[in-house]
C-alpha cells in the first residue's frame, strides 16, 4: 500500500491532504517531501523549516527539509499552470542520513489544470490580503510598517499591490472590459469606493454605467465617506445616491453585467468593497454568478435600492423578505437581499447550519453582539451552538474550524454571563471557551479565542520576522460559511452579508446560498483552512515564544507522527480525505486524488 493523497484547486492555491498506509506512523520517517509537476516540469515544495536553527537550506536538495504535517499548501500556482503532486516520505536513521522512500510514496496525481473556474457557470476569486505572513514582511523590508504598505497597494503597477490583490482584481477588470468592449451596461451597487484602477473601469462605461454609491461607513464628522468619487463621477456615469441614515449601512458590494439592451446576463457579487484595502490588505473573496435568471434577481434588487432612495421603504423590505431558488449548473442558487421584514434569510440559513452533518468552516468580519434571543442571533451564534451540550443540533462529531476578526462577548470570548435559549439551552457555551471540538469518544478539546481572532508575530521567533497584522483594523473582511464541503449537500453562503440580525434588519446586503455545489464548496474552505493555520501558528508562536519547549525545528525521530494519526487530528484528516472529494460531477468537489 502507498500513501493517499488528495488535491484540491481553487485557483488561488492547491491544498493537500495525504495519509500514511492503514493511518499508522511509518518507520524511520523524519517527514514528508512533495514532489510536484509543474508545466512538465519536476520540483519539490520548499518546507521552510530544518532539524534546528542552525540548519541551512539546500536548494539542490529542498526535500532535506521535510514536512512533518499531513496538510499542506502551494501557493507558488498561476492559472492555466498544469500540476500533479506525489508525497513521498523521507525515511533514515537520523537527519544527517536521509534518503527519499519511491516504494511507499503516493502515485502522482492526475493533471490538474488551475483554475478559479469551480463549475461552467460559478467561478469564486480571492485574494491575498492576509498581510500577517513572511513574505509581505520582507516585501516591506526589515520593520514592517502600515503606513509604508497602504501607499504601496495605492500605487498601480506595484508589484506588492499585484501579489496582494491575487486574482480578484484582475477578475473584477476583466469583466468591465469585456463588459464594456460588448457595449454593455453595467448596474452596480457600492458602499466604498476609492481604487485607482476600479474607478476609470467604471468611468468608460460612461452612462452605461448604472451606479447605486453609498455614504459608507459615514460619521456626524464625515457624513458621506464617498463624496469625492461622487463629485468624481458624477459627470461620466449615472450616479444615483443612498445615502442612509444612522443605524443603517447601504452595505452591497455587486455589480450587474448586462447586454447592450440592457438585459441582465451574469453577476458578480462577495466580499469585496472596491477600495485598495478591500482588494489587498484584507481577506476577500468575490464569486460570479454567469446566469441570467440570478443575475436578474440582482437586477431586480438594485432597482428597488434605485426606488427606496435614501429610505428603508415598506416596498424595499417586502421585496426582500422572499427568495427565488435558481439551478445552475446541477445545484441549488438562493439569492437574499436585506433589509428584510423579518430575518427571513437568517431562518433560511439556520435551517441548513443545523442540518450539517459533517463539518462547518467560516469566516466572519463583524456578525454582530451576542443575543439571548435566537431569532436575533447572529449565524456565529448557531454555527457555535452545535458544539454546545443541550442544544437541540448538538452534534459531538461535528468538525468545526473559522476565524472571526474581532473579540465579541459571549461568542469569542468566554467571559459573557449564560443565557438561556429557548429552547433551555445554554447559548454558545457562554461562560466555557468558545469552540469546543468533539470527535467519537475522544476528549473533547476546547479552542479559546487565539485560534479564532487574527494574530500576527510580533517580534523574531527563529527564522520567522516580525510582521504587520493588519493595514487597518480589518483583517478578515470576507463574510463565509460552508457547510459539509465533502458530503451529500455542501452548500457555500456568501456575499456583502456579514451574517448578523443588523444585517438582515437594518442594513442594504446581499447574501447567496448555493447549494450542491461540491467544487465551489471545496474552493471556499480550503481558502477558509489556510487562513486558519495560518493564524493558529501565529497564536501559537506569541504564546509559546518564551515556553523552553516552543518549536524551533523539526523532531529528528518518527514519534512526531503519532499525534498526527489518533484522536482529533486524524479525524481531521479524514474529514479532508472525505468520501466525497473523489468525485468529478456538478456536486462533487474538483480535486485530483492518488488513491
């Protein structure tokens, strides 16, 4: 028997996951190399790390400094790039006599061709803005600064500003040029909008250009934080203005693509404020939707926006307060716009986290304060709930991984008094630690808020530099939940929703719920996952640093492998290994698979 290794595509990254024979340590094994093909051509992924501090890399020979994980990551793809991958174990008697183990590596992977394309008519982008990471500190040079990295992504043709904005902004610039080179008008809905590409995109529409500007996250002092773009393109394009009053955000962040009559054909919506910080410094996403029923339902909301003016009209809330479900490309695609009358898209989505049977994985900006009221809480609240003893969907096998940007009482952070739902229920867990992980009859292990809210290094730690957290207080800004990606019915949620009771009430959002969608699935949570370690590492190297017994290099013996394959951890590999991720269809997820 070889070792299975799985590989999934989402256009930004692969992510690979890999498990030993039967799921037992292998003798002699100091770690793993991935071998990866490349365009036809052979190479291994650099691991990063060695036996010790002094260790020094050796370029001819990148797998002597082996993977001691079983997930892992290549960032190092292009679109169009055409891959295959094999993990091969690096075997020997200590770390001065390693030698690479062919008879029990993995088969190499079918081809796989990199694309954000998950299925013919669905396609999901996302950037780079997790401004945390090595490579972005020594883009910035020794001390990392914001100030120094905000004029840097501001600049067009700035190599930084291209790395962070990955494919997001030259998917967003692509589809106004395509757009406008078909003489095609364009029904757009922004809050914030400030990039110096994205503007003059929109001005060669002239008055095709069909734009619903917000006041933005306004103040008493700024009352519309827009109002120089406005007086900017006012001139060019049809500018019609929402500007909201307080307790209200005109939130929406889509554009509609639509022929030259004017009849709707796809949709581009997600997380994306069309600002430099919102394509670079913060974690985005943006989905298309390249259908023309969807993209009228779009259409049809931006209308009733157009219609509302500046108000939260009764017409505006009725309108939103139902959905139309369209199939698209063999799954299920439910648009919901807020305001609505009575959080109906919140029950919409309730119903589906509840129903999970496998795994929950998110991403969330600012869902929101804690509420006793289940009606009014935010969908952290129920995605948390299912981890809790005593709720109704309480679930010990749920696989359960997220960040949220910021602390909020009672939901990341543990010290909220206990309120009771109503069904009895101690909401959240609420005077326990926040995430509490169940696998089978294993000890439950509970996640405070260090692996739920961005962390960066601060100061040296081994080879790793100090880095920013974040060019503002946003660091994750994508609004995210996916649902059992590998199962039966994975469903992805997703848009300008930052999926809390004010949202659904009170504000102009969107949010789409697709469901069936395997590929799109998978593209999301690996996305979800990466973000995640990413920032457990960081949580774990800030309180750890000063710990005798902090990781500084790899273990020069086979016993590391042991707590990679019992308990909580190999139930976590199996969940990425699932069943459904070998399967090619509509609702299967892309992915390539040695097994």
């Amino acid at each position: 028997m070889t070792i299975q290794l799985k590989v999934y595509d989402n256009g930004d990254h692969t992510c690979l996951v890999w498990l030993t024979p039967d799921a037992k340590p292998i003798a002699s094994c100091r770690g793993f190399a991935v071998k990866r093909v490349k365009n036809g051509i052979d190479d291994y992924l650099h691991g990063a790390a060695g036996f010790s501090d002094t260790d020094t890399f050796d370029p001819h020979n990148p797998w002597k400094f082996p993977l001691q994980r079983f997930l892992w990551w290549d960032y190092l793809v292009k679109v169009n790039d055409v891959v295959q991958y094999s993990v091969v174990p690096v075997v020997g008697p200590d770390q001065d006599h390693l030698a690479l183990d062919a008879g029990l590596a993995s088969p190499l992977t079918p081809a796989m061709t990199i694309s954000g394309q998950s299925t013919p008519h669905i396609a999901a982008y996302f950037n780079k803005g997790i401004v945390a990471a090595q490579w972005v500190s020594r883009a910035l040079g020794e001390t990392p600064k914001a100030s120094s990295i905000k004029t840097l992504v501001a600049t067009v043709g700035n190599p930084l500003r291209g790395e962070l904005s990955g494919l997001l902004r030259p998917q967003i610039l692509s589809l106004l040029k395509d757009a406008k080179a078909q003489n095609g008008k364009i029904f757009a809905a922004l809050y914030e909008l400030n990039d110096p590409e994205l503007i003059p995109a929109l001005e060669a529409f002239g008055s095709d250009c069909n734009l619903i500007l917000a006041n933005g996250a306004f103040s008493t002092e700024k009352p519309d934080e827009n109002a120089e773009v406005r007086a900017q393109l006012r001139s060019n394009v049809t500018v019609i203005d929402r500007m909201v009053s307080e307790g209200h955000f005109a939130h929406n962040k889509f554009v509609v693509f639509c022929d030259s009559a004017g009849n709707p054909l796809r949709v581009l919506t997600g997380s994306t404020n069309w600002t430099t910080s919102g394509l670079c410094t913060q974690a985005n996403n943006g989905l298309i939707i390249d259908d023309p029923g969807v993209a009228g339902d779009y259409l049809d909301a931006w209308k009733r926006l157009q219609a509302a003016g500046n108000e939260y009209t009764p017409a505006l809330k009725a309108g939103n307060s139902t959905a139309r479900t369209a199939q698209v490309d063999g799954c299920s695609v439910t648009p919901w716009f807020a305001a609505t009358s009575d959080a109906q898209d919140l029950e919409y989505a309730r119903k589906l986290i509840d129903s999970a049977k496998e795994g929950i994985l998110f991403l969330f900006f600012n869902p929101g304060a804690y509420a006793s009221d289940p009606h009014k809480w935010t969908l952290l609240q129920n995605v948390l709930s299912r981890q809790q003893e005593g709720d109704p969907n309480f679930d010990p096998d749920l696989y359960v991984r997220g960040v949220v940007n910021q602390r909020i009482a009672g939901l990341t952070e543990p010290e909220a008094p206990p309120a009771a739902s109503a069904t009895g229920a101690v909401a959240n867990g609420a005077g326990t630690s926040p995430v509490t992980l169940f696998r089978g009859g294993d000890t439950p292990k509970q996640l405070g808020h260090e692996v739920l809210i961005p962390h960066n290094i601060k100061t040296q730690f081994h080879t790793w530099e100090a880095e920013l957290l974040g060019a503002s207080m946003v660091n994750i800004h994508s609004k995210v939940i996916v649902l059992d990606p590998f199962g039966e019915n994975p469903v992805v949620m997703t848009g300008s929703h930052n999926l809390g009771f004010k949202a659904s009430s009170a504000n102009d959002d969107n949010l789409a719920i697709i469901q069936g969608n395997g590929p799109l699935a998978a593209a999301y949570a690996i996305n979800i996952i990466a973000i995640f370690d990413t920032y457990r590492w960081r949580s774990y190297v800030e309180a750890k640093r000063a710990d005798p017994d902090a990781w500084h290099g790899l273990e020069d013996n086979d016993s590391w492998q042991n707590g990679h394959l019992q308990g909580e951890d190999l139930a976590e590999l199996e969940f990425w290994l699932g069943t459904g991720a070998s399967k090619q269809t509509a609702t299967g997820v892309r992915s390539v698979s040695s097994a």
